[in-house]
C-alpha cells in the first residue's frame, strides 16, 4: 500500500524531498504556500535599490531625439526596483511530471532626485512569460539536476516610437544544486519579426544567446553571479551581475548589486552600463 502511494506522488515531491540542498529547499517551502490564494509567490529576486550609481555616461540621446530636446539631462544616480511573481497553472500534466507556471517581472528605473526634469521613470521593463517545468534527479559532476525548463518571454519597455525596444524568445533553462550552491543555464532563441516592425534588429548582439546564474548561501548571506555573452569573437558583448545581500531583519536583507556590461535595461540593450546600487531584497534566488 505505501510503494502504491508513493507512485502516485509528483515527481515534484519525490524529487525535492530528497535533496536538503538550498535550491531543493526554496522549492519545497514554495510548493507549499503557491496553492493559497492569499499568497504571492516570488519568481525572480524583488528589490529596491535606494542608489543606483551608473558611472558610464547616462545614455540620454534616445530621450533627446524622441522629445526633440537637446538639453535633456539624465541623473546619473537613481531608484532602481524589481517586482516579480509566478502563479502556478497546472500540474503533472505529462504523467506524475510537468507543472505549467506564468510569471511576470516589472524592472524600474527612476530619477527620483532629478528634479530638473520632474523625477520621471527613465524606464520600465515588462517580462511576462510561461514555461513547462520537468523535475528531474539526475548528478552530473558532483551536481544535481532538479529542474528543466521550456518557455517563452516577451521583454518590452511598451514605449512608442523611437523609444520603443521588445523581443520575443523561446527558451530552455537546467537548474543543478549541490548543498548550498546552484546554477542554472538558460540558451535561448528569438523569435523573428518583421524587418519594418524590429526596432531593435541587432538585440542578440548585444544581450548574447544564452545567460549562467550561479548563487551561494553560506549561513544568512547570498552571492550571485549572471553572466550574458554573444559567443562571438568578433565584436564580443555580454554583461555580468554580481549581487550579494545580508540579513537586516526577518523579512528585509540589506543587498548590494554591480551590474557591467550590456542590456541592463531595455533602451539600453546596446550601450555599456557600469553601476552599483545598495538597497533592500525582500526575495532571493535561494
């Protein structure tokens, strides 16, 4: 009677309650409250960074050609805020396996001490998307592969004319956990448009074909690092993140986030950032 009942499990809980791993332990603790409907479930890490410090040239001739204003002037610090959730939409559609998730992420960044020009969002990132989630047990290299993903994103900062940047991609994203450790590898395709719709045809120039997070956890500190890049060795683009955030209370961490390269944000998909920001993190990766 129990091997009955253990075959009727999900793979999702045979899978994750094997493993006291970080990444096997996030999941577990969100299987269990995404069912309620009071609850929202954090998908990507929701932040608010006070100061964000670009120390490149703020990219402000966009906003000069769209508003016809040569002496529009960007801040080079400002509010820099994610917000971002899942909802689960069904389960173990394939057998015991595949659970089916849609998600969005709104990324913000604020000029709240320009006060030159009315403290205005310089931008506003949209990421809904869907993905088919797998769970899987399977050790390579000493790590463990707990979840294999298929979806698709929209990106877009939904502004018109010469201001306006979006792409569609398909991807696939294999997470691996070993005790307090976790990466996961996430190539990806785009989805063509038309030439006289694109306006932004050179994206994957830029924002590269693929992105590696890695995260670790010793104790009440997190480090993480994303790497992007074109694989290119010509003209070689990408960008890398390092975050690492630190425990302030029960609920808030304190969070520190360096970010160089390209594609921080939408309309700068194509100019190279280099900033800093410290604020708060409400959710990590782990």
């Amino acid at each position: 009677e129990e091997e009955v009942k253990v075959k009727k499990l999900e793979t999702r809980t045979i899978v994750l309650d094997s493993s006291d791993a970080a990444a096997s332990k996030r999941l577990r603790e969100e299987a269990v409250t995404e069912e309620q409907p009071f609850v929202i479930t954090p998908y990507l890490p929701n932040y608010v960074l006070f100061a964000a410090y670009n120390a490149s040239d703020p990219n402000v001739e966009p906003y000069r050609e769209a508003f016809g204003d040569p002496d529009y002037e960007l801040d080079d610090v400002e509010l820099k805020f994610q917000l971002s959730l899942k909802v689960p939409l069904a389960h173990s559609l394939i057998g015991n396996n595949g659970d089916l998730y849609a998600a969005y992420t709104n990324r913000s960044f604020w000029q709240a001490y320009n006060t030159d020009q009315s403290s205005p969002f310089r931008e506003t990132n949209h990421h809904p998307e869907a993905w088919m989630r797998f769970y899987n047990d399977w050790n390579f290299l000493g790590m463990r592969n707990i979840v294999n993903d298929i979806g698709i994103v929209h990106q877009s900062n939904v502004r018109g004319g010469s201001l306006s940047r979006s792409w569609n991609r398909i991807y696939a994203r294999f997470v691996f956990e070993k005790d307090n450790l976790a990466f996961s590898f996430q190539p990806w395709y785009r989805i063509k448009e038309d030439e006289e719709k694109d306006n932004n045809p050179d994206i994957e120039d830029y924002m590269g074909n693929f992105e590696f997070l890695t995260a670790y956890k010793p104790g009440d500190h997190e480090f993480s690092l994303m790497f992007r890049n074109n694989l290119e060795s010509q003209d070689n683009r990408g960008a890398a993140q390092l975050d690492w955030s630190f425990p302030l209370g029960n609920r808030v961490n304190g969070y520190v986030q360096w970010f160089n390269g390209y594609g921080e944000s939408m309309i700068d998909y194509n100019q190279h950032v280099n900033s800093i920001g410290v604020g708060i993190i409400l959710t990590d990766w782990l």
